[in-house]
C-alpha cells in the first residue's frame, strides 16, 4: 500500500521573492550553511534557505489550520482529511483514499514544473474593443524574451524553437487550470490566436481571481487606461452650516452633513454609491471611466455609510474635528470637511500679525520672542487659549508681559496671573523692570482683598490661594487669566486644578509651561480642559482616542491626530536649536558613578532583606505603602547613611557621594566658577551645608521650602551679583522652577527625582539666556544600586513629552516580589 503525508511549501517562483533570498543569502555568515551536509557535500546555501522556509511555511500553515476552530472541525471529522493538519503519515488503504491523493499530487504536479527557470515569459494586455459595445474586451498575449522587445505571442510562436514551444505550452496549461477563459487563445489549427475577446463578465474572473495567479506565475497583467484599479475608497462628510456659527450655543439644529465617496479622482453622492453597490460587481463603468473595486471594500464604506450618524454638539466638538480633518467612529475613521466659517478661522490662525513691541515694553525681544508674542495675540483675539510651552530659559515671561501691554492697550483688563509661591516676587520684578506701565497687585498673605479692581493691570496669585479663596476669582471679573508654571494643574482631579478650570470661560487663557507633559499624556489634556474646554473631548474620549492608544501601543495615527489638534494652541521651541536662539552655550551633561562605602553596603542590604520579608507577607495599599518605603529608605542610604539614620552631622567618608561631592566642589572652587546643588531632601541640604562649611570652610546658600520669599528674593540677588557665595543649595522642588540664576554654571544633582522633566527643569536655572559659558551637569549615582536601574529608564520617560509637544515611583509598586527583588538588590562588582 501507499502512504501520503502532507507537507506546505514555499513557492518561491516569484522574481521579487527570488531577488529577497538572494539579499538574504549575501548577508548570512557563512558558518550558517556549513552544518548542513549529504552526499553530495556540503549544501548550497540556496537549498539551505529554501529548506528553512519549507519548514517554516509548514509549521505555519498547519499551526493556522489548527487555530481556525471551523476548518479544523471539518477536518477532523473525515480521518484521511485530518492529515492536511497533522505531521503524520497516512496509509491509503482503500481505492478512494488513493485516488483522491493521487489527484490531489496530479494537481500540483503542473505548479512544481512552473519552479524551474524559463528563459521566455509570458504576459497579457487588456484593451477594450474600439466600436463595440462596452461589454466586450480583447486579450492580447506576448512574450518577453531575454534581449528582446516584447512581441505578439502569435508572432513569436512562427520563430520559435521546440524548447521555447514547450515552455509556452506548460505555461498555457497551467493557467487554464486557474483561468479558463485562457483556453480561447488555442488556435484550431495550432499555436496561439493573436487576441481573443472576453466578456466583461469573464473579465470579472481574469482580474480578480486570475490576477492573483498570474502574480504567482511572474505574469503581468497590463490593464488599459480606461480601466483604474480603486485600491480604498475614501468616505467623507461635508459640513454645512444654516446660520452662523456661536461657539456658545448648541449646533446640533445649525449643521448639515452630506457624504461623499471618494473613488480615486471620482467623487460619488450617497445616493450614487449605493446604487454601485447593488451592481454586484466590481469592474463598473461610471462617468467614462471603467473602475475596478474590491467587493470586501465596498460593502466597508457601505456599512460606514448607513450605520454612522454623524454628531457634533457643541463647538469645542466642531473645532476638534476640523483640525484632525476626521471623525473618529465605532466603523472607522471619516474624512471631515468643515463649514467655510471654520475652516476659514483655522486658516487665520496661522496668519500673524505683523506687530511690533508694544509700546511700554523697556526690552528689545528676540525675533523667536516676538514670534511667541504675535501667535498669542492671534490666537487670543480668535477666543482660542494658547500654551506658550517654550524650554526654559528663553523668556516666557517677558512674552506674555508684551501680551498684558497689548491687551492694556485695548483697555481689556485686569490680568490674574496664577504662579507658584516661589515665583511671585520674580513676576514682580519682571513687570517692574520690563513694564513699569502695569499696576500690579500681589493677593498673598494675609491682608489681601479685591478691591479698586478698576485701578489695577494684574493681580498675582498662588494656587494654593486661589483653592483657598475660589469664590472670589470669576471670569467675570478677570478677562485674562494665564497659569505660570502650568504642570500644577497636571492632576484634574486635585481642588487646586478644578479651581483653576473654573476660570476657563474667561475671554483670554494662557499657560506658560516648559513641560506640560512630564509623566502622563493626561497632565495635557488638564492643561487644554482650561485653555480650551471640550477641545480635547471629555476624559474618556481622550483616554480611548488618545493616551491609551499613544502611551501603551504607541500608536502613530493617534499621535498624529492629537498634534493636529493641539499645534495651532502650543508652541514649543528648544534652546538646543541654533535657529532659535545662536547665543546659548551648549549644556554638558555626565553621570557620576560613585561606589558605595561598608556602612552603606551594610545598611542597603541588611534593609532590602528586612523589608522583603516583609513585603512578601502583605497584599494591596499595604504592601503598596511598604514598597515606597523601602525605596525612600534606599534613596536615603545612597545619599549617606547620616541622612537615613537622622543624624545631625555626617562624615564624608561614609559616603561615596559625599566623597565625589567635595572632589566636584574643589575642581570648581580652583575654577573660580559657581555651582548648584540640588537635593529632594531638605535634611540632606543641611547635611551638606554642615559639611561644606567644616570641611571646606565656604559659606553657602540654602534654599528650600521654608524659607520665606522676601529672604530668598535676598539670597538670588547676593548669589547673582557677589563673587561669594559661590554654592547655593536648592531643594528640587523649592528651587526647581521659575528661578534665574545663570551666574553658575556647575549644577549638581545629588540625588535623582525619577523624573527627567523635573531635573531639566532644575538644570535649566542655570542654563539660561545670558549665560555666557558652557553648563556642566553632574548627576550623582551610586553605583549597582537601585539609582543606577532607575536612571537607565529615565531616557523612556523622555520620549513621551518630546513626541506630542515628554510616574513617580508608583510603578514600582506594582511590580511582584521577584521584579522587586531584582530592581533593588544591590550589584557588587
């Protein structure tokens, strides 16, 4: 008896294919092919690589088989035909089962002859019948010979030799099996027709079905101008509007939409696509032009079509839409064209004015400045909210001053400017210095009122104020509000950030911020919920279009969509571009490895073991609580182990970082230049200035929370402007933000925020406009600990903020016990 065993290919006849495995080959090393041996010697390295694809393909499609719950129920059900999934063999013990495999190796006996190299190739040209009707076409057969012009096949069959027949023939033969309308080039006399005619019904099989054969067989297939292969049809919806557009009132009885199919360059109504799609076929005549469709694709757009209702409520809904020139639906993406009224106002927005400085304004500003200020006045006097996201250091502030001269000038006042506590007295000196025109009011402290608001330009506030005392900000009262430092309002769930979105009806919002995004693409749509209310969709729109889509798959077209939306409300440029600004000093950034002492080697492993004992016995907010205490105290015992076991001084041998930390200091002392140090860790401030000053006898500076604003307003101008002290210690998030202190150029970051928008920040007090040097950034980590897993990541978190306009350590408390144990033990060399 005979036994069958059925085992998938790959058909490599394909010239494209051929010329891949042949890349493939160049560019394996050799040491590849030399395992595989027979008989004949060492193998080809062509038989090599087609041996790993047969095998390939056959686990491929036999695992596919198998994965189709419905095939591989019918297969299972006959036992012979199980085998097509099976890496068995089968005994043909019956006539049946033998003559089926026989046929089945008959068919596929034609495709093997097809595998061998032929010198002549076939092709067809498709023509339509000049003066006939519309349903008939002619089929012209030729023949590519190497060296040659391509000839009629009638014509070469006179001239050609037996061995060139014979290929013609195999190759007719196989065809026919696949293509029967193929059998009318057979002449009745012998040879080949010089054209046959087929209906358009069996041309509906030569190019569907039969194209992708003759693909297989290298043939091509060279279609008529008449004809244009539709690859997607592209739905749209036109807008229309029957009164005029008030973005405060409903829309949903002002707009009208009419949809459009687009078909290459043929543009169909509803009513004319559907009635293609009852033809049923897809080779359709339409406005002169033969058209080909796929089927699967028309019955797509139809059910886009009668299933989509399309809903624009509002106008923030409107102007979303006309910016990302799409509708985003359950069946798909819809192209959208707004009404002439917006499309209109998008296309002004990029229109700037061209304004001078403002009168008033004792400063000359750059030319990317005064780009920065015409876009707000743009986007401002079109009752659009703007984010002014510029790097910092390239004068944020002095821009939106320019802004509050201009809008005095329209006499549209007061101005509430929003900042951290820390950032008030330099909102006041900049005013002073820069428009001394603008009657300021500081409402901080604790005999503060609202008063004479007639009298006054801008009125300063903090956020905590402003949570504290919502009640007595309106828009009503304060037509322009703008946010410094916007990332406070990151977290839309926080009173602070629901009493600074209850301001975003006012006529003119502006958020300045280098970093709107530093962790979470959600902080950007806080910031946009009070330039632009509605504009990026409630917060679970934005979740399901946007961060889910950006943040977990990274997903190019929601990324895309998103920047559509935002780009004409944010504007971001880097002092790292030369064309921005030529006369900024490159900033140098170096990690500094330092090596743990025996009383932090000690201490770092005697915790990491005590509390994961612990950790592995507790479940949910419990353990979550234990897992940051466990990286606090880590954090602690990299910086010294004075700070973690609370003690008043500390010696710096006991630390690396302490060791490397007045290595550092010396180097810049010998310099004569300046340095900031920056510590998360007010303790470890007073730490170091302790140390400092009895080891080096240098007085120096400390900033941090606690200090109040009229005594660090004292210490930035003597730091500024004296030669000493020349070190001044900031906490990160004291001195992290607003403040200019570009008379150092050393910045030290001793211990690590995990969050990279954060530490540039920190680094950009120095490396500013006007500084004239070029600014080191020393970054301290202890080597083989936590600090130096953690900082490889640091680079990821980057990548977010950078790719729209770039959490904290509560990941790591979702890690298991294992991840946990691997990211915080201690790596000794």
């Amino acid at each position: 008896n005979v036994s069958y065993k059925i085992t998938y290919k790959a058909y490599l006849i394909s010239k494209r294919l051929k010329e891949i495995l042949n890349r493939c080959i160049e560019k394996a090393p050799l040491c590849t092919y030399l395992r595989y041996i027979d008989k004949r010697g060492y193998l080809p390295p062509y038989e090599v690589l087609e041996g790993f694809l047969d095998s390939c393909v056959n686990i491929l499609v036999k695992e596919g088989i198998s994965s189709n719950f419905q095939l591989k129920l019918e297969l299972e059900e006959d036992e012979y035909l199980s085998v097509f999934k099976e890496e068995r063999t089968i005994l043909a013990d019956n006539p049946h089962v033998n003559s089926f495999f026989s046929a089945l190796r008959s068919w596929l006996a034609p495709l093997l002859l097809r595998k061998k190299e032929y010198i002549t190739r076939l092709g067809f040209i498709l023509k339509p019948r000049k003066g006939k009707t519309d349903k008939n076409w002619s089929l012209e057969p030729i023949v590519f010979s190497e060296g040659k012009s391509p000839v009629n096949l009638k014509k070469f069959w006179k001239g050609a030799d037996d061995k060139e027949k014979k290929e013609i023939i195999d190759l007719i033969s196989i065809l026919t099996r696949y293509i029967p309308v193929l059998n009318l080039l057979e002449a009745e006399k012998g040879g080949f027709k010089e054209k046959i005619t087929i209906k358009t019904e069996d041309l509906l099989d030569l190019i569907s079905t039969g194209k992708e054969y003759l693909q297989v067989f290298d043939i091509p297939l060279i279609f008529p101008e008449e004809i244009k292969e539709v690859l997607r049809i592209k739905p749209r919806v036109i807008t229309k509007s029957q009164a005029p557009i008030d973005p405060m009132l409903s829309l949903e009885d002002v707009l009208q939409f009419e949809w459009q199919i687009s078909l290459g360059d043929i543009t169909l109504t509803k009513e004319e696509f559907l009635k293609l799609c009852r033809s049923k076929t897809p080779l359709v005549k339409i406005k002169e032009n033969w058209l080909l469709i796929r089927p699967d694709e028309l019955q797509r757009i139809k059910r886009i079509i009668l299933n989509t209702k399309i809903e624009i409520k509002d106008y923030a809904e409107l102007l979303r839409s006309a910016l990302m020139q799409e509708i985003k639906t359950d069946e798909g993406v819809i192209e959208f064209i707004p009404p002439e009224e917006i499309k209109s106002k998008i296309e002004s927005l990029s229109k700037l004015k061209r304004l001078k400085t403002p009168a008033g304004l004792k400063a000359q500003l750059r030319p990317y400045q005064l780009t920065g200020y015409r876009w707000m006045v743009v986007n401002c006097e079109a009752g659009f909210g703007s984010c002014l996201a510029d790097d910092m250091g390239l004068g944020k502030t002095i821009q939106a001053i320019a802004l509050l001269l201009y809008l005095k000038r329209k006499k549209i006042k007061p101005a509430l400017i929003v900042a951290p506590t820390t950032l008030l007295g330099n909102w006041q000196q900049e005013i002073a210095k820069f428009a001394p025109s603008l009657n300021v009011y500081s409402y901080h402290g604790t005999d503060k009122r609202l008063d004479n608001l007639d009298k006054i330009d801008v009125v300063l506030t903090t956020y905590g104020v402003l949570r504290q005392n919502a009640d007595q900000f309106s828009p009503d009262k304060f037509p322009i509000v703008i946010i410094d430092e916007a990332q406070n309002i990151k977290n839309p769930f926080t009173a602070q950030t629901k009493a600074v979105h209850s301001l975003n009806k006012a006529p003119y919002r502006i958020a300045l911020s280098g970093t709107p995004i530093e962790n979470r693409l959600m902080e950007l749509w806080s910031i946009f919920h009070f330039l632009n209310p509605g504009l990026l969709g409630n917060q679970e729109y934005f979740k399901k279009h946007f961060s889910i889509p950006i943040e977990r798959y990274g997903d190019e077209e929601a990324k895309r969509s998103l920047r559509r939306i935002i780009s004409p409300f944010i504007l971001r440029r880097q002092k790292t571009d030369k064309t921005v600004i030529g006369d900024l000093p490159e900033k140098i950034e170096k990690n500094e490895y330092c090596p743990m002492t025996p009383v932090q080697i000690s201490l770092y492993e005697e915790v990491v073991n005590t509390s994961l004992e612990r950790i592995q016995s507790k479940e949910g907010i419990a353990r979550k609580g234990l897992v940051l205490k466990l990286m606090l105290s880590l954090k602690q015992i990299c910086n010294h182990p004075a700070l973690y076991l609370k003690q008043k001084q500390i010696k710096p041998e006991e630390s690396g970082k302490t060791q490397r930390l007045i290595e550092l200091l010396d180097e810049i002392k010998r310099q004569k230049e300046k340095v900031l140090i920056f510590s998360q860790f007010r303790e470890m401030g007073y730490l170091i200035k302790e140390m400092i000053l009895k080891e080096m006898g240098e007085d120096v500076l400390f900033l941090h929370g606690g200090v109040p604003r009229k005594k660090r307003d004292e210490m930035i101008e003597r730091f500024s402007s004296e030669s000493d002290p020349w070190i001044f210690i900031l906490s990160l998030k004291a001195g992290g933000t607003g403040l200019n202190l570009i008379s150092a150029n050393h910045v030290i970051h001793y211990d690590l925020w995990w969050n990279p928008a954060v530490e540039d920040q920190a680094s950009d007090r120095a490396y500013r406009i006007g500084q004239k040097s070029n600014v080191f950034v020393h970054r301290l980590l202890t080597k083989g600990t936590i600090e130096e897993k953690i900082d490889k990541m640091i680079e990821k978190k980057r990548a977010l903020s950078e790719s729209i306009v770039g959490a904290g350590e509560t990941w790591i408390t979702e890690l298991n016990d294992d991840e946990l144990r691997e990211l915080v033990r201690l790596e000794r060399e």
